[in-house]
C-alpha cells in the first residue's frame, strides 16, 4: 500500500500553493533565477528597493518613513503602521530616526495619509542618501573545496540622518540596507558616527522598528500564545546557546505588543505585531569623538510558504548567498595523537585515500597557546609536510568551559566572584588572558599556517561584572565587547583562507561549520544504534542548515564509556558498519568527524575508506545540493532522503536505508519539483541503467526499489 509520507504531502500543499497564485516552476526563484537585478529608484519623494521579489519603499517628507515593505511573490503587504526606521538611547536619552507621526489608523496605511504627516521634534531627520554596490561583509578566502566560490551581487542603500537637538550636534547616523539579486533578502544595519568632539555613550540602538500585519486576531490571549508574523524571517549576526539552531540562539529578536493599535481586535491590546531588533544586554557603549557604533546586521527574509521544508530551503539559499564560505566542505579526519610521528602517519593514510585534511582532535598533543619557537617550528615543519602531500592541517583549541583564574574569569554580577557562567567557569574574552588567547591564535596560524581551527567552548555571551578587565569597561558593555573580540578574530582567521568549526552560531561573521546536533553519551551506544541515530540527527539538523554547515561524529575508538559494540577499533574487524557510516554521512554530503589514531588498519579497511571517498567525490555536486527529507529514520521501515538541483547535470540523488534484517521492497515517491523537470526524469540506481519516468501533476515519481536488509542504495536523477 502506498504510504501517505507527511513531508512530501507539505511538499506537494507548497507546490499546489505555488501554482494557484500563477506562479510556475520557471518563475519559482528556488528552482530557476529570476532575469530582474535589484535597483533602487527615486520617483518624486519615494526611495524603492526592488528586485522582483521583495519591494521596500519610504516617503520622503517631513522625514523619511518606510511604508511599504511588499511580497511581491504571495502578493503580501507586510506594513500596517508607519514605524521609525531606528530608535537609540545616547547619553541616557531616547531619539527615534526618521518616521513621522500622526497615523490615526494603525490596522492599515493608505499612501494618501503620508503627506499629512509629521516629525517628532526630537527626531533625527533625513538628510541625504547614497547607492552603491554590496560588497562582501567577509572578504573569505576560499582554500578548500565550495559549492559556490561567488560573492552575492546587489545594491546598497545609506540614509543619512542628523539631529534636530543641540545636544547632539556632530552625531551622525546612518541607515543601511542591502538588496541581493535572486533572494526575496534584505539586510539592515545601523551606524551611529560621532564628531562631536566629546564622547558619548550608546546605551541600545534598535536597528529595527516594523508595525507588522499580525498573523492572527484572538479576543483574549497573550502574545507568548497568539503566533508571529509568519510571513517574514528574521535573523541576526548576533546569536550564541550552544543549541545548534538558530532560532533557539537567537538573542536580539523582540516580539512586542503596539499600543498605538487600538482597533486591533485583541480586548488587552495584546496581539504580538510590533516587531524590534537589539541585543538585550548591550549598553554604555563608549564612543569616542572620531569612532563609531555599528549595531547588529538584521537578516530579513521574506516567506512565500508554512511548509517547514520550504521555508527551510529558503533560509538555506540565504546562507549560500550572503555566506558563501558556509559552502566549503573539506573532507576531514580527527586524529587524535600523541606524537608527531601519528601525525605524519595519518597524513600519508589522508592522502592514500582521497581525504583533504586532517583535523589535531581534543585529547591530542597540540597546543596551540603555546607561542615558544620550538613548538611553532615544530608544527610548522607538520603543516609543511602536510601541504606537500596536498593535505590541509588544522587543530583543536578550547576557548570556554574552563577556568583560569580569579583575575580572567568572567564575574558574576550577582555574587562578585566568578563562577555561574554558561559553562560553569569560563574566561572573560576582555580579560587580559582572553586578549592573550586571541593574540596567539592569530599568532599560531600566521606563523605555522595551519588551514582549520576547531573552535570549542567559543564564546557563549557570558556577562562580566569586573571592571579590571583591559576588554571592557564593566558589566554593562562586557558581553558585547567581548562578542566584538571574537567576531575580530573568526573574520580574520576567514580571510585568510582559515576554515573554522565552532559549535555556535556564528556563522554569518566567518565561521564554517557547526555540529548537526547530538547528545555525545549516544556515541557509547552500539554501532547499531549509532547509524539510526546518525540518520534521525541528519534529518532534523538539515532542515534550516545546508549540509556543508554541519558536522556528525563517528568514533573509530571508545568515546564516553561504552563497551565492544559501541566502537569500530580494531577497523577490519568492522568494516560493514565502518563503510556504512560512512555512506549515511557522505551520502547526505555531510562531513562527520572520524575520530581516532588511523583511517584504516589493513588493506582491505584502504581500499573500504578509498572506495567510499571516490564515491563521494563523484556525486559531490549533487551530494551538496539542496536536501529534500523523504521519510525519518523509525528503524521499523525505510528512510531516506533525496539531494535536488535545477542547474547540475544531476538532478537528484536520492539515498534510501533499510534498518530491518530481511531486504524490503518500497514504491517510493520522489518529489522533483525542485529538480526543474517538468515532464521526464532518468533514474539509474547505482550505477545500473537509466529508465524514464513521465512526471504527475504534483512534479513526482514513483519508483520501485529493493533495499538490501540493514542496507542502503541510491537512485540517480537526471
């Protein structure tokens, strides 16, 4: 019987959406790119951002005011009341920038209100505006293998503003927006610049200020139960929880109620659509006279869907837009060591079997804060070996998580001592051991050139009430100092062609990769238990990151207890799960963290490790592509998952496990919408000859497949 599948139902809800709004699959922006390039106009006293996805429009009259942000997809206005494009505290007062006042309404806006408007007499008024390219935020350098090597293309726009009080003469601020070809994306950010000749002190800048349609009216309900605006997504540079999700990590992102909105339906004025940005615990920032503050940079992308697969998709093409380094993907080894003849060991097995680099894992030799001649000469003579044999050397090295001393640990502001951090104890990035640590990074890898650095316990956003700390003034301005501190240090390390694993969300300021999300006590379980696992994990962690973002983890020897089953050592006595954990990984185009002394022990466990990496390397386009989930891993029955791209030669390829202990055989329905075939597909399996399957109305197939018992097998689509 046919299985109603959940996930390809949502899929098949999206594409029917799509269609009914006269949309086809050559105008779908995702599937193929769309011939408009963003532009700004000016028309009479009107700004425009365009790009045939997404229109944002201001007023120029009193002041300058946005009120128009339109979907030009689901042909959604997004604007029901006119905001100020930013509020600040400076000196312990707070100024809005641009708006106008006197909207009477605020459940709609008619354009014919805007020129009876009026400016606040507090406000900092439009002065002027410039348009010039985007230019990269991160000027990466790309030493590894990428799906995408292209900076984004687009237009910038810079409104300038200026103070009506006297007090703040000198003080300039400016609004910034980009617009990118191809991506219903515009990024926001305010600057606030001070020629004063004095110093000032920035207590919050809110670099976003938006009265939103709401999603849903209620009588009675509070915001935390009424839904968000659905119709946009928000993302800032400025997120950290260790929980390997954006949303979760989030830390700027206000949900408000409006007040002003007083015919809205809900009876306490409590319907969540008044939408703010900025960083709760950031304030008495010092700048002075010739400096200046720039806030976070807001990511705000427009939804053309609810199904989660979709959205997801699209807040991947986010990231291989604006973050194109996020594309690298070198295939890498864990090592752990113990002297530097393993090292040169395990860098000939790289380069015998088609790994690219090879990654110094927690529990090894290398130290990386060690700035003495012998051990950088020592790891510099490494690295050179490795780059001779065409290998990519890189290390671990432990930021938080641990203590050093009274002087240097982040202080509670509570107790006064330190302790109580996000990790229990953990050094202040401001202190002069954290300035320390940066500097010997930076230090380490100018002088050795190392490729990678694996960045664990990064900084988590602890706050620091010491005011002894050479970083920070006191507890006020300690978390973004410190945020600044190592957003410095990845952005330098990116341009230099470093590639950076940290398990926290930094990737839109340079980092690379991030785990997939796991729960480490699960590594000591059977291999058994470990490949369902590593299957459920790979699809729940690829929904809203792309593969090359994540990172699983396979332990080649015993990690966090366990017995026999749990682990691979001896290698050729385990060469099925070995190959197999392998395939689930590399077939999902993920990279997983092979940890242990060697890659193979016989030869027969070689020529397992090269038959899988040649593999990889033949489907790695397609292996990188966008990811459609066909069906969670339950190990009762199959589950799969199908890679999609309109502009390879590949359409599709789609890996298919069977977790039970006889060979099934499935009609399996292959969604191909995204794959850009309308009418005909060829699917091979393996690598058997092709066989042609007309498309439905829906853009699906279905095809019949064996699946071997606790086995996999793949379907190529082209």
């Amino acid at each position: 019987m046919k299985k109603k599948l959940l996930s390809i139902a949502l899929i098949l809800g999206t594409i029917s959406n799509l269609l009914s709004q006269n949309q086809t699959i050559e105008q779908d922006w995702l599937v193929h790119p769309i011939a408009q390039k963003s532009q700004i106009q000016i028309k009479d006293s009107h700004i425009i951002l365009d790009n045939g996805l997404v229109r944002r429009s201001f007023f120029l009259g009193d002041n300058l005011v946005c009120y128009d942000y339109f979907n030009k997809s689901t042909q959604q206005q997004l604007i029901r009341s006119l905001k100020p494009e930013a509020r600040v505290i400076i000196d312990g007062k707070t100024y809005c920038v641009g708006g106008l006042e006197g909207q009477n309404e605020n459940a709609y806006l008619k354009k014919e209100w805007l020129k009876g408007l009026r400016k606040g007499s507090s406000d900092f008024v439009y002065q002027s505006f410039e348009v010039k390219p985007v230019e990269p935020f991160v000027n990466w350098k790309a030493s590894t293998w990428a799906s995408n090597t292209k900076h984004p293309e687009g237009k910038r726009l810079i409104l300038s503003f200026l103070p009506q009080v006297q007090d703040l003469q000198g003080i300039k601020i400016q609004v910034n927006y980009e617009l990118y070809d191809n991506i219903p994306l515009i990024i926001k950010w305010v600057e606030v610049i001070n020629q004063s000749h004095k110093t000032i002190h920035v207590d919050r800048v809110v670099n976003e200020i938006l009265g939103l349609v709401e999603e849903e009216s209620a009588v009675v309900g509070s915001p935390m139960q009424m839904k968000k605006q659905h119709g946009i997504y928000f993302e800032t540079n400025y997120a950290f929880n260790n929980a390997m999700r954006y949303d979760i990590s989030d830390q700027t992102t206000h949900w408000l109620i409006d007040s002003t909105y007083t015919s809205q339906v809900n009876y306490n004025y409590e319907t969540p659509c008044l939408f703010e940005v900025y960083p709760e615990k950031v304030s008495h920032i010092k700048i002075a006279n010739g400096e200046s503050y720039k806030s976070v940079r807001t990511h705000e992308l427009l939804m053309d869907s609810y199904d989660r697969q979709r959205r997801g998709l699209m807040i991947r093409k986010m990231y291989r837009t604006i973050a194109p380094w996020t594309t690298q993907n070198p295939i890498f080894m864990h090592l752990v060591s113990q002297n530097d003849d393993q090292v040169v060991n395990c860098i000939n097995q790289c380069a015998a079997t088609g790994y690219e680099a090879l990654i110094l894992s927690f529990g090894s030799h290398l130290n990386m804060e060690d700035t003495s001649e012998l051990n950088l000469s020592r790891w510099k003579k490494l690295a050179d070996y490795a780059h001779s044999k065409g290998i990519l050397l890189g290390g671990y090295s432990l930021f938080s998580s641990r203590r050093i001393d009274d002087d240097n640990d982040v202080v509670d502001p509570v107790t006064g001592k330190t302790g109580h951090a996000f990790f229990g104890n953990a050094p202040c990035f401001g202190s002069k051991w954290g300035l320390d640590y940066r500097d010997k990074i930076k230090h380490f890898f100018a002088v050795t050139h190392f490729d990678i650095w694996e960045n664990d316990g990064p900084y988590p956003g602890d706050v620091c009430a010491s005011t002894k700390h050479p970083g920070h003034e006191n507890l006020a301005d300690s978390q973004w100092k410190q945020m600044n501190i190592q957003k410095e240090l990845y952005r330098w390390l990116n341009e230099r062609g470093v590639y950076i694993n940290a398990p926290d969300w930094y990737f839109l300021d340079g980092t690379h990769k991030i785990a997939l999300g796991y729960r480490e006590v699960n590594f000591s379980l059977s291999r058994a238990q470990q490949r369902i696992l590593n299957r459920q994990n790979i699809h729940d962690g690829t929904i809203e990151k792309t593969s090359s973002m994540s990172w699983g983890f396979v332990p080649l020897t015993k990690y966090q207890g366990g017995d026999e089953s749990a682990i691979l050592e001896p290698l050729n006595e385990h060469l099925s799960d070995y190959e197999q954990l392998m395939m689930i990984y590399y077939g999902a185009g993920i990279q997983a963290c092979y940890r242990g002394p060697r890659l193979y022990d016989t030869d027969d466990t070689k020529a397992v490790v090269q038959k899988s990496i040649n593999w990889y390397k033949k489907y790695r386009d397609i292996l990188n592509a966008d990811m459609i989930q066909l069906r969670r891993a339950d190990g009762r029955d199959w589950d799969g998952l199908l890679h999609v791209s309109s502009s390879l030669a590949q359409k599709g390829l789609a890996m298919l496990y069977n977790p039970n202990t006889e060979a099934i055989e499935r009609t399996i329905t292959l969604p191909l919408y995204y794959t850009g075939l309308t009418k005909e597909a060829k699917v091979r399996e393996k690598e058997g000859t092709s066989k042609v399957y007309s498309l439905n109305r829906n853009y699906e197939i279905q095809v019949k497949v064996k699946i071997p018992a606790e086995g996999y097998t793949w379907l190529v689509i082209e």
